[in-house]
C-alpha cells in the first residue's frame, strides 16, 4: 500500500549542488518531517554532498541525527530549554536572549560536562519572534567574555519571507554589526536566512572579514521538478444512488464508484495548514470552496484522468475514499497528486530513478 514520492535523484542532486554553489556553500536545514523527505534521508544526502554542517529544529533531532550520521557541526535552531546530557554539548546552542543564555550555562554545568557550550547568538529581526534586543546584548556580551563556560561561534538572523526589502535587510545587519563591534565582541560569523545570493555578494563586499552563511530548508530541498507523487488504487465498489456507504454511512447521491487510494491523514492528505490570503481572488476561492465544504464536498489532492477528484467522505488514517461518476481506474493502478504539501506531508515510499545518472554526474 503506498502513498510514493517519485523522485529524479540526478535533477534533485543537481539542485542541491548548484544550490549550495550559488550560497557558497549553505547551512541546510534539516527538521520537522524532514520537507516531506524525513530527516534521515537529507542527512544521507548531506553526507554525499560533503557537508560538514546542518542546523536543526530540536534537541531531539540533533540527537537523532547525531547517533546516525557524523556532522561536524549540528546547530540547533530552537531555544533549548531543558535538562543537557553531557554528550549534547557536541551541538551548538541558539541562544535568544540574556534570561536563556543563563539557564543555558546552568544547565551545562548541571550536566557536569566539561568542554565549553558552543551557542550563537540571536538576534533580534522584524520576526519579533525570538533574539536579543541592543540592551541584552550588552549583557549578554559581558557575561560571554567572563564566563570560559560559553564559547560564541557567531551571531544569526532570521527575516520574514515577504515584504522586508533587500535594502531594508541589508540596513538591519549593518546595524547588528555595528551593535556587535560597539559592545566589544568580534563579529565575525553571521548566519543568515531568507536573503538572496545577490545580497550575499554585497555583504561579503562590504563585511569581507565577517564570515555569512545562508541557512537554507524550502528553496534547497523542494526542487519542484525533480520529483511528483502517486498513489496505489487500492479498491473500486460501484455504488447506487441513495445507497449508503463508509464509516459516516452518508447516502451516495447518484450512482457511479467509490475508489479508495493510499494516503490519509497519516500521509497528511486532507490536513491543511492556516493560510494566509491577500488579494481578492484567493479569499473568493476560499469562500467557494467553504461553500461547498457545506455541503460535504471536499476536494481531494488526487488526479485521476486529468481532473481532481472529490472525497467521498473525509480521509481515513492511511486511505482516502474518492468519488467517481465513470470510468475507474483498476485495482494496483496508482493516481497522481496534486498540491501535495511537503511540509506536512509522510510518504510511505521514496521511489529514486535515475540514481546512476546521479552517481556518475557526481564522480
Ligand atoms: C526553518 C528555518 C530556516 C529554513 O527555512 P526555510 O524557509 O524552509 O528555508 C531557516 N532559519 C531558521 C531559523 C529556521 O527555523
């Protein structure tokens, strides 16, 4: 039973290498479900690629990572906030403000570990989300430069995805710079993200002695091209009208099949995340589809024939029950996807072609 992701492993390594290029070599991000791929399979591609270095959402994923790949360095993105076991402090530690770095050197005491707590320092950005404000960070310069328990390896920043120009960001890490210097530490790695290549260069320019490293998740692993989804048909029941079928034993409305696919709730079919709309088309769509959510049509992301199907009710665990009027497709044939959501979403197989290609382009 699968819900597949297909994937060209030579036009996705191609992706990942020019990519890594075109940041001079990038800090890829690797958390959550791994963007649809799972973690453990973009560290083995990390691993191929030669990285040497990966930033992480949790404690919990360096951990993972760690006991089954041998990065150099495994930064971790996310406030730590809880208890250290002595082999954590391999990792490196954000720290985002003067209260957590605090906590954090108790707790690296507490684990009676010895080697100093490697951390970098955030920032505060037009996020408001996490980091250190001016004050802060004189405080926090303070007790870094006294306290042989903590060893800084650099500063980040973290931009919103929209709205903030090239300038405007450009203007607040010149500021950030300046704030560093002024407070007496050395600027001399910044880890940046959602910034362009082009911005990049200019501050590699200006700043050739503080070293910037673009953390990169969406725009490095979702090579839209380099791969597509199917699903297996799984059974084909011809129904009747008025008949009454599935686990809400809804009447069907017309006559015509019940397909069910591979894929549900656990495979995130059917799950949407919040969106943000702006402009009057998307809120027009939004308003048509909640119409028809009223009336329990809820269109599905499988494609069968060229046109999307509809749920006939809503996903099960690992299964989806479509509607059809004619023509099915057969048992063991498999549909297409379409809007499938990585970062929500669990395959239950990964199916590479083109693996030797992608090997020999690498040699
Ligand atoms: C997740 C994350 C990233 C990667 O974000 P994408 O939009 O997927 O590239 C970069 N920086 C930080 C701090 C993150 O938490």
């Amino acid at each position: 039973m699968s819900f597949t992701l297909y994937l060209d492993r030579q036009q996705w390594f191609k992706h990942l290498a020019e990519t890594d290029r075109l940041f001079s070599g990038c800090l890829p991000v690797i958390k959550g479900n791994g963007y649809g791929f799972g973690n453990s399979f973009l560290a083995d591609a990390m691993t191929k690629l030669g990285k040497r270095s990966v930033a992480v959402g949790t404690l919990e994923e360096a951990r993972q990572i760690s006991s089954t790949h041998s990065f150099e360095q495994i930064l971790i993105l996310t406030p730590v906030w809880s208890d250290l076991r002595p082999a954590d402090l391999a990792f490196t530690f954000t720290v985002v403000s003067f209260q957590h770095l605090e906590q954090l050197v108790a707790r690296v005491r507490n684990a009676g570990a010895f080697p100093p707590v490697k951390v970098v320092l955030k920032c505060s950005s037009g996020m408001k989300r996490f980091g250190v404000d001016a004050g802060e960070l004189k405080a926090a310069a303070e007790l870094l430069r006294a306290d042989p328990t903590v060893l800084l390896e650099g500063y980040s920043l973290h931009f919103p995805v929209e709205t903030m120009t090239e300038d405007e960001k450009l203007r607040q890490i010149q500021t950030w710079i300046q704030l560093i210097s002024s407070s007496g530490l050395a600027c001399d790695k910044m880890y940046l993200s959602h910034i362009s290549p082009a911005l990049l260069r200019r501050l590699t320019e200006q700043y050739p002695a503080v070293s910037c490293v673009v953390r990169l998740g969406t725009s490095l692993w979702l090579a839209e091209k380099a791969y597509h989804f199917r699903s297996t048909v799984l059974a084909v029941r011809q129904i009747a009208a008025g008949e009454r079928y599935g686990y809400k034993q809804k009447k069907a409305w017309r006559q015509g099949y019940l397909v069910s696919v591979s894929g549900g709730t656990a495979n995130g079919v059917g799950l949407e995340a919040p969106l943000h709309t702006s402009g009057l088309k998307g809120p027009l769509k939004l308003t048509l589809f909640w119409f028809l959510n009223l009336f329990n049509f809820h269109l599905s992301p499988f494609v069968y024939a060229g046109k999307r199907l509809w749920f006939a009710e809503p996903p099960h665990m690992q299964a989806s029950v479509l509607k059809l009027r004619r023509n099915p497709p057969k048992p063991g044939d498999e549909v297409a996807l379409k809007n499938v959501r990585m970062t929500i979403a669990a395959f239950d197989e990964i199916v590479q072609f083109n693996e030797r290609a992608a090997e020999r382009d690498r040699t």
